[in-house]
C-alpha cells in the first residue's frame, strides 16, 4: 500500500497549540495517532522530544484515505507541578472547532513502561506456571498409560478367571455326571448276595451290571452239557431266594427252569 | 512515512499486548486438560481397586479342578498311560488276558481329558470283587459304567469279561522355559 505524503499544510496557531491537516491510509483516529508518531520529527516544528501531540478526524481525502488534523502542543505546557496529565484545547481549523486531548508524554510513557513491565511479569509467570504445568501434564499422561495399561491386564486376568471358574465348573459337572454312573460298587454288592453257602448250583450264564443294577441269566438245574461246578463267573446263585432276588420265586431246593432271568436293583445294593 | 511504517507501529503495541494475553490463555488451556486428565486418572484407580477386589473374589471362588486323576502324563502318552494302568491293575485283581482299549476321549478342562477304555479278559468271582473294589474306590479318577460277563461255552470257572470304563486323566505340562532373548 502506497499514499502521498501531504506536507502538512494551513499549520495554524491556536494558543499554544499547532495544528497542520496530514493525509493518512488509515480510517481511526487511534491508527492515525500511532501512523503519526513515527512521522513526528518530520511534522513537528519543535524537537519530538519537547512536544505532545493528538490527531482529530477531518474527513475523507483522496480514495482509500483520511484527512486528520494534527495538533501539537509544547511539552512545557505539562511542567507546574499542578499542570494535569491530560490537556484539553479547542482549535479553529479550516473553519471547523476541533478538540484535542494532550497527554503529557512523559506520564505516557511511565504508563507504558509500567505496562510493558506488568505485561513482562505476566509473561514470565504464565510461562512458568505453563512449564510446571505441562510438566504434570506429561507425568499426568504417563501415569494414565501406565493405569490404562495395568487396567487392560487385570481385565485380561479377570476374562481369564472367570472363563477357568466356568471351564472348571464345567469339567467338575462332566466329572460329577461320569461318576454318577458308577456302577463298581454293585459288583461286589450282588456277589455276595448270589453267592451265599448254600449247596444248590446254580450255573450262571450271563451277568451284566451297570449303572441301573444287575441282571443275569441262569439255569438251575445246569444244563446237561454244562455239567459240572457251580460257575458262571464263578458265582453260585444258591442264595438268591435267601437274598429276595428277582425272580424271587426260588424257595430253597426249588428248581427253576433254565433260562430263568434274574435282577437286582441298584437301590438293593446301596 | 510508508504503509509499512503506519502498520508496523500498533502491530508491534498489538503484540506486546497480545503475548501476555496468547500465554495466559495457553496456561488456562492446559490447566483445564491437567484437570481433565487428573479426573481420569482418578477414575482409571478406581476402576484399577474394583478391578482387583473382582479378581480376589473370583480367585477364592474358583472351585479345584476335578480329580485326582487316575493317570498324570504328557499329552501324547496319556492314552498309552491310561491303558498301562488299567492292564496293571486288572492284573493286580487277578483277571487274565487282559486287553485294553481307549475308544474315545475329550477334554473337560486344559489339562483334563475323559477317557472312555474298554477292557475285555476273563474273571472269576473273587478277581472281579477285587477289580470293582478298586474301582469303587472312589476317588481312584475311574468309573465303571458297564459290566458284561459271558460264561463260556465249556464249564470253566472263568467267564468272558467285557468292562466300559471312564478314565479321568490330567496331562502333565511342564512348567514354561525361561525365555532366553533376556540376555541370559
């Protein structure tokens, strides 16, 4: 962005203040004031060091920018001691009363110092509260890995356990129900009661024992071609009167007829 | 005085201004995700302790594997094993021409199996009586759920035995090898 420079042109001299009208790309006032201040020394027709200045809005220039009047004011005019901070004058220029507040460039810049110096204090302590605090911040990171790590293990522990309780629950009741079967203990059960003492052979050709109990086949008399000792199995079935086994019609010395099927319950043998 | 020069001026005010301003800002950022993430952290630990009160119960609630076993051997010769034992104690009762064999097995849990063996010979009375006390036992890892004795053809005092059994069998794993990329 380009613009001619207007040499500042009808200065007038109202009191004690100089006013020349300045030509600016900028529209504010506060922008103008700041444009300005860098110029001074060129506009000024007093050292910069000894004057206060304040711009005032004309009205528009040539496209894109702004007529201002420019006041300035000598610095002198801040030093009694009573003198304020801020001057008020009004200035006839171009046929138009403008107002122009002055402050005293001395207090201005203390003003500014001493916000630069606040604004330096702050900086320094939000960096290092920023520093503490991204410090925790990183340690605070750290620690929530390292407890969403520890939490994803004790899942991991948990899954595991409660799948062994339900594998070790299933396995006790594949147990429980294998053994519900156990049929061993009727062997010896149904032994001693078809092979008591007494002295009428049975000859015993089938036994089967399972879960339900005991059944056999028998013939008694033995059969003319198995002649011979009580045997089948070895088991002699004189007892089984006694002993109220199925078919429980064997008074002792009675004969049964070959074939003859017994059976004894598991309930009879607990 | 150039452009350059009348924007120059408040930016460099802007600016003076505008750090301390970006820097608080920045710190009251990160204080809220240090608040933010403190309370996760918190809730992780609280999740951390429930977490493991769940596994201290579940760990006392955990019921003992089923057993003893009968047999305790590696994977591959738990079959073999199951059938050395049953032809052992069948000869120990007394019942003769033993011959066993594993016609099924399943796994009830990692390291049990069920082992279904058929054990065919000859008995008499008193080594049967014998052979299904030591089944009956109880606590022996063996049930007997079928038993069929056939007598012979000619008198004798043996009968052809026929025996289903179940066989609960542990496999012995040993224990896990210390990794040796740790730099032993």
């Amino acid at each position: 962005m380009t613009w001619e420079e207007d040499e500042p042109d009808r200065l007038a001299e109202a009191g004690d203040v100089y006013a020349c009208a300045v030509e600016l790309p900028v529209s504010s006032v506060r922008r103008a004031r700041s444009a300005v201040a860098l110029q001074l020394d060129r506009l000024s027709p007093l050292p910069v060091a000894d004057v206060a200045f304040d711009v005032a809005a004309l009205g528009p220039g040539r496209p894109g920018s702004t007529r201002f009047a420019l006041g300035i004011i000598a610095r002198a005019a801040f030093e009694p001691p009573d003198a304020p901070a801020l001057l008020h004058r009004q200035v006839e220029f171009e046929g138009r009363r403008l107002a122009f507040r002055f402050r005293d460039p001395g207090r201005v810049q203390e003003r500014t110092d001493s916000r630069r110096v606040v604004g330096g204090l702050v900086s320094i302590l939000a960096l290092c509260t920023g520093l503490v605090l991204l410090g925790f911040d990183r340690r605070e990171a750290r620690d929530v890995a390292a407890a969403s790590s520890r939490l994803d293990d004790s899942a991991f522990t948990l899954d595991r356990l409660r799948a062994l309780k339900n594998g070790r629950d299933a396995a006790a009741q594949a147990w429980a129900s294998e053994s519900a079967l156990q049929a061993a203990a009727l062997i010896p059960c149904a032994i001693q009661r078809l092979g008591g003492g007494r002295a009428d052979p049975v000859y015993l050709t089938s036994f089967q024992v399972d879960r339900s109990g005991v059944s056999g086949r028998f013939s008694h008399p033995p059969p003319p071609a198995r002649a011979g000792p009580p045997r089948g199995a070895g088991v002699t079935l004189a007892a089984m009167a006694g002993a109220g086994l199925a078919p429980g019609a064997l008074p002792p010395g009675a004969a049964s007829a070959p074939g003859q099927v017994f059976t004894i319950g598991a309930r009879a043998c607990r | 005085m150039s452009a350059l020069d009348t924007l120059a001026a408040p930016a460099g005010d802007l600016l003076s201004r505008i750090a301390p301003a970006a820097l608080l800002a920045g710190v009251l950022v990160l204080s809220v995700h240090v608040g933010v993430q403190s309370r996760r952290l918190a809730e992780l630990n609280r999740d951390i302790i429930d977490q493991d009160q769940q596994i201290r119960r579940s760990a006392a609630a955990l019921a003992p594997a089923p057993g003893p076993p009968l047999v305790l051997a590696p994977a591959p010769g738990v079959a073999a094993a199951t059938v050395g034992v049953l032809q052992r104690q069948a000869a120990a009762a007394g019942l003769q021409y033993v011959e066993v064999k594993i016609t099924g097995q399943r796994p009830i849990l990692p390291n049990r199996l069920l082992l279904s063996a058929l054990l065919t010979g000859t008995a008499d009375a008193p080594s049967l009586e014998r052979f299904a006390r030591w089944v009956g036992r109880g606590q022996a890892g063996v049930v007997l759920k079928r038993l069929v004795l056939t007598a012979p053809p000619q008198p004798s005092r043996s009968a052809g035995l026929a025996t289903e059994l179940t066989v609960l069998a542990a496999i012995d794993q040993p224990p896990p090898r210390p990794s040796t990329a740790d730099g032993a």
